[in-house]
C-alpha cells in the first residue's frame, strides 16, 4: 500500500472506480465520473460499456473527452444512435445498470436540483438544467452520486426538483412507479454516503482517512444519520494513482 | 428528349436566411456539441432578425451569441450550459437581469425535448416518456402533462409536438438536390428536419448525387424536405464535424472568459460577426494554420457492399 500523498479528486475517482466493480453498463457524465469509469476499465470492471447520452455506446475514447459529446467518443466505439435511440432503446428499455449524477444541490433522500438557485420565475442562479439527468434518474436500475461535500450542496430542502431520488423517502418512490431503483451511494471528496435503510435517508456508511463524522455533519445541511457501522475507506492505491494520472488523465484535467 | 432538370437549391447562407427566418419565427439550429452552424447563426445576427424563438437542446455559444445580439424573445432547451466549461453568461444576462432584453424560458430534459421533435416529425399528438414524475419540470413547464396510461400501468408523462419553422442543420456533405448525409452524432438531427416546416442544410462538401446512392444508409435527410443547401466549409466552427476538424477549444474557453461581460461580448460581435460579410470572412480571419490543427488524423472505416442486382 502506497504512502503516495494523492489529492480529494483522486480519492474520489479512486472510490468510484472502485463502485463500479463487475458493472456491464455505465451510463457516463463528463468530468470526475468520466475519469472513474475509465479507471474501472482498467481496474475492477475490464467489461464495462460507457453509454453517453450524446447517443455513443461502448465508448473507448483514445483522449479524455472534453465533453459529453466529443468526436473522440465517436471514433471507435461500438455503436453509435440517434438520441431518440439512446434514451428509448438503452435507458427506457432498461440497459442501464449504473448511472453516474451530480447536481449543485442534493437533499437527504437524494433529489438532485440542477436548475435554478432561488424562485423559478425569478433565479437568484440560472443553472444549466436537466439535460438528461431527469430521465436517467428515473430508470437507470442504480444511480450513484458524485458531489463534492459542501453545506450549500448538501441541503435540508432543494430549490428546485429536476432528478427525482427517493422524492419524500420510504416506499414514495415505488408508489410513483419510477422504473429504476434510484439513488444507492453518494460519493463524495470526504465520505460516502448510502440509503440502505427504511427511510431511504441518505447515512454515513465510511469515512476517508483522517475524516471524521463531525467533518462531514459540518458541511450537511440536515442532522447526519450514521449507518450501524461506518467503515474506513483505504486511500488510493498506487496502482490506482499511477492510472489516473499516466492514462485516464494525463493532463491533469480533472484531478 | 431531356428529363426534367431537378432542383437545384444550392444557395449562399445570406440568402437561405433572407428566404427562410423571418422576425418572429421559431428556429432550430441543431446539433449536439458538434455539427452546429454557427455560419447560420452569425448570417441571422448579421440580418439583425428579432424576436425569435430560439430551439435548440443545447444552446451552445451559438445561442449565447444570438441572445447577446438581441435576435431572442424566447428559448425552449434542455440544458444550457457551456459544454464541458460551465455557463452560458449571455443568457444568464438575460434571465437574471433582462440584457439586452428579456428572454422568455420554455425548459424541457433531454428526453422531453427529442420527444417533442419526434412527435413533431411523424405529426403524432403527443409523445410518452418516463421522465418528470417527481420532479418540478412539470409544474415548471405547463406544456408536459402526465396522462393516465389507456393499456392500465398507471401514470405517463407527454409531451406536445414541436414544429419549428426552421431547421438549420451541418453535416458532412450533400447533393444540390439537399439529400444530406452525416456520420457521427445523430443527434437529433433527423427529428427536427422531419419536424421544420423549412429545413436549411450546410455542408462542408457538395457532392453529385451518385455519392449520395452509392451509400443510401448514410442519408439521414431526404432532399425531399429541404429547401436550400448552403456549400460552407469550417461553417461548424468553432464546434466539430466528425473527421473533418476538432471542436476549437480555445474557443470555447475564451467565450467562457469574454461573455462574462458584456460590452467585451458587444464588442466580439463587432470584430466577428458583424465587421465580416460571411462565414467565408471568418474563416479567412481565422486562419487556415487554425484549421490545420483541428484536422484529426484519418481513420477510415472499412468499405461496404451495397452489392448490384439487375
């Protein structure tokens, strides 16, 4: 094990990675996310297909796309659909076993609001909106959240709904008929988090090393709940810090 | 005796706009992050259209420069965002504090938004999707609505038709009769063509129509719905067309900087858009060094055979 000094970003993509351990499908956001798919490619899931929703699956980028929908995506990949195709076939159809979100706020049963900062008619923040968060949140089987743990992310109520996760917790998500499972983990710089609980409110299921549990209540919004048992999370291998930083992400992008 | 000449609807962007936008219409100028004719954007600023409504999944720089000029009454999107870079300062401008005048907002997902243009093109009365339910979108939005499902599972989200006006859409090549072909993204190209009432397509290359049959899968628009065809290499740019040039990112960055403000935007437009008669000005002032560093290396797919029966 290495002693290697790594930043949050690393440890984050490390975790991730680490999540996607066996997965077949991937549905892929840009940035963080993109990086950790790319690492489990190489680490834990060697069969895992990259879905974009800019219509590519089983991407194999040859660079680190600068954005959902780089040509570089395009260029060996093994097929390529319309949109329509995309989100009826792949997502509705329910080939999605894990889809990666994030959003500026979340809440503690894992809505996400990627639209606005204050009233809807008058936004103290105009943010970029749903693109297809609201869809993949609704029927990808696993959603897995990657969000930098901050007090104005992690919110005791969200300004705006555009991904709906357990919606008002308990069964309420079932008995809307949502097809995919909804939130499952939320990886952050400092902990991750889990709903496996009754509630489905999101818990403190293992902490990085040198966190503590008074660090992440410090940057929540709501009084944390803490799983039975909290683990602590290994710090990234250097294998996994040699990937990131020779292959998934040479320049330096990301982390 | 000769047959009949078929149309010939090989236009200059000046006057494929001057023909087809008029103030007030709705417009779609498509394309996911690449394909997008910013040559069509700049000749509508140029003509200084207003009042439009601007369509388009993601409004991109494009849009962003539309709005700064004062084209824009209204927007319908599902996702605003600089792609892969941030904001899109020149229409948070305009949201948050009405520069350079207000824009109305109409919002979809991604899903919604193809769906509207699939139902526009097949001229169905609505389309279902399992999105929304749950989320806030729907009492954002008054035009989604949740029906109950005829066959019995319980609640479905629809969404109305969208049927633009115009279509403006880039791709690799056509004939002069507008049969398009293009590879890469698809996008949703296809559905907002069938979907327009008037479709306005640029190519990097005009071909003759025996390039076009020689491989009928790689169609994706019929020249049976388009009405003008517009020869405009680079006419993509700054955005990508798949084997052709890579998105500038320089570009994309530097929008990131300058349309924070804006009299630095007032002052681009100037220098860019309207200081140049056309795209072709553009890319002259540009450079062909520019380009040059854009152009990916080959990578050809293998040949097909369409194989020949008579």
């Amino acid at each position: 094990m290495s002693e290697a000094k790594y930043t949050d970003s690393e440890m984050m993509i490390a975790v991730a990675a680490r999540m996607l351990k066996g997965a077949r499908t991937v549905f892929v956001g840009v940035g963080l996310p993109n990086i950790a798919c790319n690492l489990a490619r190489f680490t834990v899931a060697p069969d895992l297909e990259l879905i974009y929703e800019s219509g590519v699956y089983g991407a194999r980028p040859e660079r680190l796309p600068l954005s959902i929908g780089d040509p570089t995506l395009v260029s060996g990949a093994t097929s390529v659909v319309s949109m329509a195709d995309l989100f009826g076939l792949y997502l509705q159809r329910g080939l999605v076993e894990i889809a990666l979100l994030g959003g500026a706020q979340i809440d503690r049963y894992g809505n996400l609001n990627s639209t606005v900062i204050g009233p809807y008619a008058k936004p103290k923040t105009r943010l970029p909106g749903s693109g297809g968060a609201c869809e993949i949140a609704t029927n990808a089987r696993r959603t897995f959240m990657i969000m930098r743990l901050k007090r104005r992310a992690f919110v005791d109520k969200l300004d705006f709904v555009t991904s709906p996760g357990h919606l008002t917790g308990g069964e309420s998500r079932t008995r809307l008929g949502l097809p995919g499972g909804g939130p499952e983990l939320v990886i952050t710089d400092k902990a991750v988090l889990d709903f496996a609980n009754g509630e489905r409110e999101m818990q403190l299921t293992a902490l990085y090393p040198g966190v503590t549990r008074e660090h992440v209540q410090a940057e929540m919004g709501w009084p944390l709940r803490v799983a039975a048992t909290v683990q602590e999370t290994s710090a990234p291998t250097s294998e996994e810090l040699r990937l990131i930083r020779d292959e998934v992400d040479p320049h330096a992008m990301y982390h | 005796m000769n047959k009949p000449a078929k149309a010939d609807k090989l236009a200059s962007m000046r006057e494929a706009i001057a023909a087809h936008v008029v103030d007030g219409c709705s417009v779609a100028i498509e394309g996911f992050t690449g394909f997008i004719s910013f040559a069509a954007g700049h000749e509508i600023i140029r003509q200084k259209r207003r009042d439009l409504t601007l369509i388009r999944m993601t409004p991109d720089l494009i849009y962003d420069q539309m709005i700064a000029a004062g084209t824009a009454k209204k927007l319908i999107f599902s996702y605003t965002g600089n792609p892969g870079v941030g904001s899109l300062y020149c229409i948070r401008r305009a949201v948050e504090k009405a520069i350079p005048c207000p824009l109305e907002l109409e919002e979809y997902s991604h899903y919604g938004l193809v769906g509207r243009y699939a139902a526009g093109a097949t001229r169905a009365p609505f389309f279902p999707l399992r999105s929304y339910i749950g989320s806030d979108m729907l009492a954002a939005n008054p035009l989604i609505k949740l029906l109950d499902d005829p066959y019995g599972t319980g609640k479905i989200a629809v969404v109305p038709p969208l049927n633009p006006d115009v279509a403006i859409l880039h791709a690799q090549r056509a004939d002069r009769q507008g049969n398009t072909q293009l590879w890469g993204l698809l996008g949703m190209q296809k559905e907002v063509a069938f979907a327009s009432r008037h479709v306005i397509v640029a190519v990097e290359e005009l071909v003759d129509e025996s390039v076009i049959r020689a491989d009928p899968n790689r169609t994706l628009i019929p020249g049976l719905i388009v009405d003008a065809v517009v020869h405009e290499p680079y006419g993509a740019h700054p955005s990508y067309v798949q084997g052709y040039y890579d998105r500038d990112n320089e570009s994309y960055l530097a929008w990131d900087k300058l349309s924070q403000d804006h009299g630095a935007v007032t002052a681009w437009l100037d220098e860019w858009v309207y200081g140049l008669e056309d795209h072709a000005a553009y890319a002259r002032k540009l450079g062909q060094e520019r380009f040059d560093k854009l152009k990916p290396e080959p990578l050809p797919a293998a040949p097909v055979d369409y194989g020949r029966y008579r």
